[in-house]
C-alpha cells in the first residue's frame, strides 16, 4: 500500500483503496463508515492515515525547486521519504 500510494503520487499507477478513501473522507469530511472513529473497521483510519502521508509527501518533494531545503524544513517528510525510497530498493521497484 505504501509502495502503491508512493506510486500513485509520481503518476505511475492507481491510487490505492486507502489513498481513495482518505482523499474522499477529507473531500466530503466523513469518515468511510457510519459513526465515530471508534466505529470506523480496525486499522483503516492507520492505513488511510499512511497512504495520504506518502502520497502528499512525494508530491510536496516533486513540487520542490530545492530539495536540500524541502528536506530540512520538512524532517517528517524526509523521514517518510527515505523510507519509501528504502522499500523501493528492498522490493525491486525504480528509485530515482
């Protein structure tokens, strides 16, 4: 999913189920299931929370004319980053 999601933010595939649900829940300010948090299924809150993270954070980094500064004025980010590109190597996908 996180490699998905990462994917999705280079325009290189579709978005994952929960990047899709993330970005519905924000647009339309629900959550996918009736209720409160506690109702939602156990781990999608985790897993959309994920995905949006990766998918917002590579596009943040490829919106960037300065890389060495997105990096230091965006330490969670870069810590998302280089695990995603860490992912890429261990399960063969491009790393660039």
């Amino acid at each position: 999913m996180i490699l998905a999601a990462a994917a999705c933010a280079d325009s290189e595939g579709p978005p994952p189920p929960e990047l899709v649900l993330a970005q519905n829940a924000r647009f339309w300010n629900k959550l996918p299931e009736p209720g409160g948090l506690r109702d939602q299924r156990a781990g999608e809150l985790q897993r959309m929370t994920a995905a949006l993270n990766v998918y917002e954070t590579i596009r943040g980094f490829h919106a960037s004319n300065n890389w060495e500064q997105w990096g230091r004025t965006n330490p969670g980010g870069s810590a998302i980053l280089a695990y995603v590109l860490r992912l890429r190597r261990e399960y063969g996908e491009k790393d660039d």
